[in-house]
C-alpha cells in the first residue's frame, strides 16, 4: 500500500518559513540609539537634594538627570 505524499502542508510550512526569515531579515523602520554610559563626580549631600527632588517628582535618579540634562538644553540651545 502505498502512502499518499501530502504536498498542502510542505506548502503551508515553506510559507511560515519564509514569513518568519524576511520579518526577522528586516531592517526596523527607525533604528535606535544606543545608550551611552556616562560618568561624573558629585558631592553626596547634592546628590542628596537631587535625589529628593526627584523623588518628590516620582521620579528616579537616571530618569531624573536625563530630565534634568534635557531642560539644560532646552534653556540654553541657541
């Protein structure tokens, strides 16, 4: 007896195969930065009133020094 070759599901499978291969191949529409780590020094009782403004501002210390580096530079942009 012989077996009948099922050719629909080889189909369907090359199909998802390809699918997946040119999604993940694709250049994402916008790339994104990556981060750059940076560091500086502080006074600790500063980073003290920073990190309670910030917090009073429900914010942490990173989020609340790239806010801070941001309203800088909006201040001071020419």
């Amino acid at each position: 007896m012989a077996l009948k070759r099922n050719t629909e599901e080889t189909v369907v499978e090359q199909n998802a195969e390809n699918k997946a291969k040119s999604l993940f191949n694709q250049e994402p529409a916008r790339k994104k930065e990556t981060m750059i780590l940076t560091t500086f020094s502080i006074a600790p009782s500063f980073k003290k009133e920073l990190e309670d403004m910030f917090a009073d501002m429900g914010i942490g210390w990173a989020a609340g020094i790239r806010f801070a580096l941001k309203e800088f530079y909006k201040k001071h942009q020419e």
